[in-house]
C-alpha cells in the first residue's frame, strides 16, 4: 500500500478543491470556523459530515488515513476499533457500547429537563420518564438503574468542573 503524501504541496491541493467545493456548492454556511478539525472520534465526525451531504475537510480526511495507515503497520497487533478509538475499558466495553450507554444517560437527563420545566398539570416521576424512555428504545433495562447512571454521570461531570 502506497504510503498517503502528507506534504504541505499535496494537503494545500486538497485544501484548494475543499475551498473551491465549499464556495461552490455551500456559500451560505461557514464551515472555516471551527479548523482545523481534529477529532477524537474522527469516523464520528466523517458520519457527521455525510449525514449533512457535506464535504469533510482535508485535515479530518488525513486524520483517518493517518490512523488506518498506522493500523496497517501495526501488522494485526490491534485491530482497527482499537486504532481509532483505543482498548475497550473492562466494565464499560467498547467505544460504541460506551457511547450508547453515554447518549441514554444524556438524552434521559434532557428529557427530564424538559419535564421539569413544563407547566403541565400533571408531571411524570423520573421513574415513568425513564420507563417511557426505555419503552421507545425498545430495551429491556431496568429504569432505576438507568436512573442511577445518571446519578453517577452527573456526580462525576460535577467533580471534573
């Protein structure tokens, strides 16, 4: 496999057909202000890209050429989940298990948000807001316990800040 030529002549080529592309077909938006782009989660923000029919630009596209020509290299010493998103962490699983049980803890704890703001007569407990929750999800988890994650995220989203 040719290696990719990260030179600074063949990433301003790339940054000449992303301009030309964004002055083209997406004058409206700014999609300057937030680069470069480096991502964490840079297959996340590809999708993010796409989802929105948006070009990605050149760093983010490097990045993840970088990462798989590494992985490549590595000659199956890890496998590729582990090359963008590293090792699974033992109780939490792998970078897509974690991040779902993430997004439930976040998306419960906006839904009960907007609960609590609501000038409705009759309000739900947190326990039928998290059992509708899992109802819509189709998941059997018990909402009690997913009633506890978001006890123990919000606990330690408090102690980093």
């Amino acid at each position: 496999m040719a290696k990719f030529d990260n030179s600074k002549e063949s990433t301003s080529e790339l940054e000449e057909a992303w301009q030309l592309i964004n002055d083209t077909y997406y004058e409206g938006l700014d999609l300057d202000a937030d680069r470069p782009i480096v991502s964490e989660d840079p297959l996340g923000k590809l999708a993010f890209f796409m989802e929105f029919d948006l070009y990605p630009p050149p760093e983010l596209l490097m990045q993840i050429v970088n990462v798989y020509q590494s992985y490549i290299a590595q000659e199956g010493s890890v496998n590729l989940e582990e090359s963008f998103y590293g090792k699974p962490i033992k109780g939490l699983g792998n970078y897509s298990g974690r991040k779902s049980k993430s997004e439930d803890v976040k998306f419960l704890d906006v839904m009960l948000q907007i609960e609590s703001v609501t000038q409705n007569v009759k309000t739900k407990s947190q326990i039928e807001i998290a059992e509708e929750y899992l109802l819509n999800k189709g998941s059997d988890e018990d909402p009690e316990h997913l009633l506890r994650k978001l006890r123990r995220h919000k606990a330690k989203s408090k102690k980093q800040t």
